[in-house]
C-alpha cells in the first residue's frame, strides 16, 4: 500500500516536473538591472550622469549612487554646469519642466512652470521643455519647446523651436513663445520641429531639424545658425538622415547619428569647417545608437547602444573618437542595465 | 509445468503492473503539459482557426479556409488588422490599421503594404465606403473580401488585433527596440484605455532615435496622428516599424512562451491561423532579414485627398495601385 502511494505520488510529481520545465524553456525576458545594483565595466574618470526609468544615477569609477531627487514624473536628460551642478528635466504625462539640482540631487531652483492645465483645465495649454544645453560661455541654458503653438482646438500643430534664455534671470514659456527668451528657430510644422540644440563657443547654434520632404516622409539634417535671425544651413542631407548632433569641447568636433532613413543607424563624426562639415566618419556601424556625448577633454565619446542580445541600452565609450585611430568600443554599464536611450549622458570632471 | 504457469503468470502481472505504471507516468506527465498550454487552448478554441467563429459585425460570409499546415516554402499571403478596441466602440470595431503581408518562406522575404483605413472603396456589402468600415459591417470575413474584391489580391490568413492585446503583447515580450523617425506629438491623443472618459484626449510625446519601448509608448508611436504632415500614412510607416521590431523578438521566442503570450493577448486577438500555424509563423518571421523586408505605403498619386460627404477620404487610383500591389501579391484565384 505504502508503495503504491509513493508511485502516485511520483506520478504527480512528474507531471508538476512537466509542467514547471516548460515554465523554465520559456524566454521571460528578465527586468532590466538597476545601474546603480551594477558595476560599471569601464572606470572613467570624474562622474558620468545617466537616466534610468525616471531617475539620475551618477557614476564615479566603481560607484554609482542615484541622486535623491523629489519623487513624482521622470528625471531626465541632465546636463552638467561649470560648477558641477545639474540642469534636469522633469517630465511628466502632459509636460515638463526645467530643474537646477545639486549633485546630491536638492532642487536649487525650478526654472519653469509648464503646467498651465492644473488651474485652467486645459491640457494643450501645458507645454514640453526639453534637450537643456548650456553655452559655452556658461550664461544661457538653449531648450526645445513647443512654443508658440495655436489656441487650443484652433489646430493640431505641436511642434518644437528652439530658444535660449538667460541662466540668471527667470523665464516662463506661454503660448506666444518664452517670455524672457530669445526665439532661434522656426519648424517645419507637423514634423516634430527643431531639437537637441548644441551652442557652439563661436556663438552659432548647432542642432537637428525636422523637414517634410514633399514625398511621403519626414527626415532630419544638422542644422547650423550663426544668429537667432539667420536662415538654417544644413550641413547634412536629407538622405544621411542625421541628428543627436554633439559637440566637443574644441567646439568643431561633432558627433552624430545618421540612419540613412533606415532602422538602424550609424555613428558618425566629423569636423565643422567654418559653416560646413567635413566628411564624416562612421565610428560604429550599423548600431541601434542614439544620444552621443563627449567627455570634459573632448577626446572620448559616450553614446547609448542595444549592442547585447538582451536588446538593453547601455552606455558605451570610445576613446580618442574624434582621432584617426579611435579606440574599441567599450560598453561602461554592465549589459543587465537598460538606460533612457533618448536622455544623453552628461560627464563632469569633478 | 506448473511452476511454469506460475512463472508465467507473474510475469504477466508484472508487465501489467509496469504498464499502469508507465501509464500514469504518461498520463500525469500529459496532464501536466496540458495545464502548462491550457491557456493556449483557450485561445485556440476562442480566438484562432482551430475552431470556426466569425468575428464582429452580423454578416454572415463564407468561411474563411485555412489550410493545416504552413508550408516551410509556399508563400501565403496574411491580412493584419488593427482596431481601436476600447469602449467607445461597444464591441463593433472599426480597423485603424490594415496592412497586407506577403511572407515567402523560401526567399525569407517579407512585404508589408499598409493600406490606408480612409480608403474609399466598394465593401463587401456592395455599398460604397471608407475600408475600415469592412470590419465593422462583417467582421474579418468582410475585410477579407473588401480587400481581395477591391486590391485583385488572394488573402490566405488574418489575424486581428485591439488596442491593449497590442500593450500587452508587446510588454510580454518585454518590450520592443525601435529607431523613432522624428518627434512624435500629439495634443489631442484619446485617452481612452485608461478606464475614464473613453472620450477625453491626453498630450504625448515620443522621442527621435533609438530607443526601448514598452507597449504603451509604442502603441502611442503606431496611433498618434493629429501633429503628422502624413497623417495616417505615417502612422501606417510607424505601424510596420513595430512590427518589423516585433519580428526582431519572435527569434527568442519558443513553443514554451505561448501560452503567457495567449493571456497576454485574452480577447484583443483573433485570427483563422491554428495555433500550430501561429507557432510555425514564429521561426519563419524570426529568421527574414531586415533587408528581405519591403514596405509599401500607398502615398499619392495611388491615392487622392478629398472630401465626401463631409468626411475626408482618399480615393483611389486603381489603375496605379492594382498593378503595384500585382507585383508583390498573388491575384485572387
């Protein structure tokens, strides 16, 4: 009797085994990592500023800590200031706003208030800052937003412009535009508009533009303005379909990404010759690439890259990028961590 | 001799014995594989060609035929559909998204027409139309008839998708990779799938370049329309670069994943492909190359803006479009 229980006991238990192995055959793609919960593959020098889900992480050498920012909406695209600290965005569902945060991640100041609709009820009245760059200079902070735009229900036009305003001195951003800010950029509307602005220390303005072909689709060239009233030059064809422009530090040292209208992209760099580009460079071929971003010496690039089969995004280097001989790709964060791809990484000497 | 009745005796016991016991084995280790896939069966008795079910609408059409088996060379010829499942529409669904797929498993080639849903076209109801009302006046069968009357083209499958078996499956599969061709934006986006006001809008926003999405952010990516310089033909862009993406991650699927996609998917899925079919379509989409992938979108001059009625439609030029869907398609038998 004793034996024919514990038959039937193995019995069922072979079936649990069954069932419970094609549980362990199926391919759960697993949670992305925390950066912060990893090591970092590559130690760099000074401090690298990323977006995970919402929030900063700072990594120096070994360590990674996340910045205690107020919780509520996602912390992203930083970008460092002379002093070490942050310029953030804070986005939420239907807008974002500008932050000046400590490197602890204390808010010193909140630079804009985008969200209209919480007293007026009108959500098209909230407004998108984004893509924060500081001049060379360290005076003014250039943005993306998308003002002006219509009255609500008068159009569907959203689209992005490009303006600077003064780091010192308070501005809002309505409807009509940004008072207190000077206006850089005209969109061509419905393609999104005008984007990822990078203030060059000759004072011209870098950035990417979106433009309607005429024949079905919407591409994007680097666009260079030497004033906020001179027409765009674009420095790339529609073809090359290239943005995410960054410049190094030397201030002609340019790094961009280029999909030739496909759905991968390539990494490309090249030189800005006066107010033309010399020819690029493809540094990474054939990648999922966005955000590149260039260290405080402007001899290393740091991009955002799905290289693993996993599909993670995660923040690689390059040393000596804009040389003749670059160095391998190297990714920094361990392949288990998946980074805001769209939120470039900022780096601080300090 | 008798002790050799004896012996033989037991020994047919013990076979007898052993094969129960074999038996059960079978049976437990079976009815663990059945439980492990019962939420696939449902799904294939529910929602798939296992069983035949029409979908939506009232009318009646013929049954849509589909064969046992994928061929691993022929090629056949898949009708997607995509609908605005949520409840303004009280189970009878327009299709926001058609897109016409030809797979060549022999070639490993893949091409992917979008037509667009403000098509004006002869229903298969014999009343003039906008093409995605065919879904609605007699479900898939209707669709499948408009398209293969109206194009001139043979359709062998279709599967049909609402909006959050779309999130779902998506975030079941943890998430697709895609390159955003530009700013995504849309003020008057409906916010219809979070349970309030199936007719209030919300402000959305996806960003350029190559990024992780999650199920949400990507429908966003395939519905939002209103700030488009093409409009629906964008959208229709958009629509086949999730699917392209989506074919990226039917390489890490297996047999195994089934049945979690299958309650993923719960009602915001039907087709006439058997969930054998389904599996087998699985490693052919996996192993086509991005650049065995051609997309066709019917842009002007195929089609024409106009106003009719009051409503905005495009009509087509059948005399551009049938020879262009000729080339890639096999004409209706």
């Amino acid at each position: 009797m004793r034996r024919i229980a514990i038959l039937i006991a193995l019995m069922v238990a072979s079936g649990l085994v069954a069932n419970r192995a094609l549980a362990v055959l199926q391919s759960h793609p697993t949670a992305a990592a925390l950066v912060s919960s990893t090591s970092p593959q590559v130690r760099l020098p000074g401090t690298i500023y990323v977006s995970q889900e919402g929030a900063i992480y700072a990594i120096s050498g070994s360590e990674v800590r996340r910045l205690a920012l107020p919780s509520g909406g996602d912390w992203t695209q930083p970008r460092v200031l002379a002093d070490g600290s942050l310029l953030v965005v804070r986005r939420f569902d239907a807008y974002s706003d500008l932050y000046h945060v400590s490197t602890a991640g204390r808010v010193l100041s909140r630079m804009t208030s985008d969200d209209p609709a919480t007293s007026n009820q009108t959500l098209q009245l909230d407004h998108w800052v984004l893509w924060p760059a500081i001049s060379p200079d360290g005076t003014a902070v250039f943005f993306a937003t998308d003002a002006p735009k219509p009255a609500p229900k008068q159009s569907y036009e959203v689209d992005f412009s490009l303006w600077s305003a003064p780091l010192s001195a308070a501005f809002t951003i309505g409807g009509s535009g940004v008072n207190g800010g000077t206006r850089w950029s005209v969109p061509d509307l419905y393609t999104g508009g005008d984007i990822e602005p990078m203030p060059l220390p000759n004072g011209s303005l870098l950035y990417s533009s979106y433009a309607n072909t005429g024949k079905g689709t919407v591409v994007t060239v680097i666009g260079l303005q030497t004033n906020p009233n001179s027409a765009m030059r674009a420095l790339t064809t529609p073809q090359q379909d290239c943005g995410a422009p960054s410049v190094a530090p030397d201030g002609v040292t340019l790094a961009m990404v280029c999909t030739n209208s496909g759905q991968t992209a390539n990494l490309e760099v090249a030189t800005l010759e006066g107010n033309a580009l010399g020819t690029p460079r493809v540094v990474v071929a054939n990648c999922l690439c966005n955000a590149p971003s260039w260290s405080p010496t402007g001899d290393n690039l740091l991009y955002m890259n799905a290289a693993d089969t996993n599909g993670n995004f995660g923040l690689w280097y390059i040393a000596h990028a804009g040389g003749t001989h670059p160095g391998a790709a190297r990714r920094v964060t361990d392949s288990s961590v998946d980074l805001d791809a769209t939120s470039a990484a900022t780096w601080s000497s300090r | 001799m008798r002790r050799r009745r004896a012996s033989l005796r037991s020994g047919r016991q013990r076979a007898a014995r052993g094969s129960f016991v074999v038996a059960g084995f079978l049976v437990s280790i079976i009815t663990g594989v059945l439980l492990y896939f019962l939420p696939a069966i449902q799904v294939a008795l529910r929602d798939t060609g296992q069983v035949n079910t029409s979908l939506g609408g009232s009318a009646q059409l013929k049954p849509v035929s589909a064969s046992e088996h994928l061929s691993a060379t022929a090629p056949f010829t898949l009708l997607l559909l995509g609908s605005d499942s949520d409840s303004k529409f009280k189970g009878a669904f327009l299709t926001q998204s058609m897109i016409l797929t030809r797979v060549d498993p022999a070639t490993k080639h893949v091409t992917m027409l979008s037509i667009p849903r403000d098509l004006w076209v002869r229903l298969c109801t014999g009343s003039n139309g906008k093409i995605d009302q065919a879904f609605l006046h007699g479900g898939a069968q209707c669709a499948i008839q408009t398209v293969e009357r109206d194009l001139r083209v043979h359709v062998d499958y279709y599967a049909w998708i609402g909006l959050q078996g779309l999130v779902s499956v998506i975030n079941e599969l943890g998430g697709v990779n895609v390159v955003a061709n530009n700013p995504v934006m849309d003020d008057y986006y409906p916010a219809d799938l979070s349970g309030g006001n199936p007719f209030d809008y919300q402000r959305i926003l996806v960003l350029p370049g190559a990024q992780h999405m999650s199920g949400t952010l990507a429908l966003e990516y395939v519905r939002a329309r209103h700030d488009d310089a093409y409009g629906d033909f964008a959208r229709s862009q958009r629509q086949q670069q999730i699917l392209i993406a989506l074919r990226a991650k039917t390489k890490h699927i297996s047999l195994a994943d089934i049945p979690s996609l299958a309650t993923s998917l719960g009602s915001d899925f039907q087709t006439d492909m058997s969930i054998g079919q389904l599996s087998g379509l699985l490693p052919i989409a996996g192993s086509v190359p991005l650049a065995s992938i051609t997309q066709v979108v019917l842009l002007p001059p195929y089609t024409i803006s106009q106003y009719l009625g009051g409503q905005a439609v495009l009509m087509p030029d059948w005399s551009l479009i049938r020879p262009e869907v000729a080339k890639y398609f096999t004409a209706a038998s």
